[in-house]
C-alpha cells in the first residue's frame, strides 16, 4: 500500500484513495457538512465521518483543513474557473 507523504515524491492518491473516499473529499471541499455529504451520497453520518477519519490516516494529515489541502496538492482536488 503507497502512503502519500508531503515530505516525498507523492505516489498517485487516486491509487489509495477509494472512490467513495474521492467523493467525499470533493463534497468537503465544496462545504458541505457530514450530515449533507451523507444526504447527498445516500450514506449515514457516521460512514461519512469513517471516510473522513481513514483519508486523513491514509494522507498523513491531523485536520479537515489538511486533507483538502493534500486534496489539491496531490490532484485529486482541482479549481475550476
């Protein structure tokens, strides 16, 4: 399993990342709250804060403001004008 490290080359995330763990990260990129992300994608709140809980391990990062962060740095996340 490839671990995506700030301090080193950055493996794909994509490849650690599930697509449900993508998901949400791009609904808590746009705000949405826990409750929200789980209308939206037809999951509980817990699941939710379960995926939150796992990207961040996976990513290394301590906070919601990190993971976002590790999001667009590693490309997961884009801008869109």
């Amino acid at each position: 399993m490839k671990i995506y490290n700030f301090h080193t080359v950055s493996p794909a995330p994509l490849e650690i990342l599930s697509n449900r763990e993508v998901d949400v990260l791009q609904l808590i990129s746009n705000g949405y709250s826990s409750m929200k992300i789980g209308l939206q994608l037809s999951i509980s709140t817990e699941t939710v804060n379960t995926h939150r809980k796992n990207m961040r391990r996976k990513l290394k990062v301590s906070n919601t403001a990190s993971l976002v962060r590790a999001g667009f740095e590693c490309g997961v996340l884009k801008l869109y004008r």
